[in-house]
C-alpha cells in the first residue's frame, strides 16, 4: 500500500475539522521564479501546517506524512511559541488518526 502524501492527510483533517465546526487556515506555498514561495511576511518560516479555532479553543497542528519526520528548529520555534501562549499544539501523523478524531469532535 502507498503511503499518503502530507497533502492528502492534510485535506482529510481539514475536511474532519469542518464536519466539526472548526475554522481553518492554512498558507500553501506556490511556485515562483525562485522556487517555492509562501507569500508571508514578519517571521512566517517554519509556520505550522494548520490554525483551528472554535469557541474557545486554539489549535495548531504541525502535519507529518510519518512518523519518522521531525520538525525543523523553525517549526519547533513557533510551536513551542504557540504552546506559551495556552494554545493547544499538536504534531500528528496519519498513525494519530483516533486521536484527530477525539480531539477534534
């Protein structure tokens, strides 16, 4: 069986938040002259994959297609930036799926 892309796994948690009622963001990058680009400005590098906020709930989720991927330092800045500030932060792989599941109903 073909693993899922990071792309696919991502579409379905966006696609289970919105049965939940959560909003969502993310910023996909597209492909420039230079390569590719998310257009973000300030310190955006490293920026997790997904903000989901309902009532009073902020979460920020950093997507891996396995279990063997680490954040970057750059993603592991923001998440522990976020993390400081009371959010609630995840790192999840398609392994995590139960726990997208609870978390997100």
């Amino acid at each position: 069986m073909k693993p899922i892309t990071e792309a696919a796994f991502q579409a379905q948690v966006l696609q289970l938040a919105k049965i939940h009622g959560w909003r969502s963001a993310h910023f996909r990058p597209a492909q420039t002259a230079r390569g590719w680009r998310t257009a973000v400005s300030g310190d955006g590098a490293g920026f997790p994959d997904l903000i989901l906020v309902r009532g009073y709930r902020l979460i920020v989720a950093e997507l891996k297609r396995d279990a063997k991927q680490k954040p970057r330092p750059e993603q592991t800045a923001w998440l522990d930036a976020f993390r400081g500030v009371g959010a609630e932060v995840f790192l999840w792989t398609p392994g995590d799926w139960v726990e997208i599941e609870r978390v997100l109903q």
